[in-house]
C-alpha cells in the first residue's frame, strides 16, 4: 500500500503548521520520496533531532506504508 505526497504533506503540516514542505516523487510508484522541510520547530535542533520529529508526524507509516523517504530539513530564521 503506498502513501501519496498530499498525504505526507498533511501530516507534516498537522506537526508543523508554519513548516514548508516540498515533496518530490522520486520513482513514480508513490513510494519513493524525497522531502524538505523547514520549520521554526527545529531552530537549536541537531539535524538527527529534526528527521526524529519529522518522522515522529509521519505516525509510524515510515518503513511501512511509505517506503522510503530521503530527508531534509532546516531551520526557519
């Protein structure tokens, strides 16, 4: 079962509501995807702490539902 980009991008808007996400389908399977995201959430975060949050709003589905996911993340000023 795959997962959509709208999906995911919901998901990390309902965490970060002032976060930008941009999500690209990197195989056209809808199970391969990169992402970036900036949030003010992970201002004073390690980048290993930012992907932890962003995975923790993808509420379990990584591994499962979604596949893979290649992850950036930065900091909003």
């Amino acid at each position: 079962m795959a997962m959509s980009a709208a999906e995911i991008e919901k998901l990390i808007h309902e965490a970060f509501p002032d976060a930008e996400v941009t999500i690209t389908d990197l195989a056209g399977d809808n199970d391969h995807y990169a992402a970036m995201v900036t949030s003010k959430a992970f201002k004073g975060k390690t980048r290993v702490q930012q992907h932890q949050m962003v995975y923790d709003a993808l509420k379990g589905r990584m591994g499962g539902v979604l596949h893979a996911l290649s992850l950036q993340t930065a900091a909003k000023d």
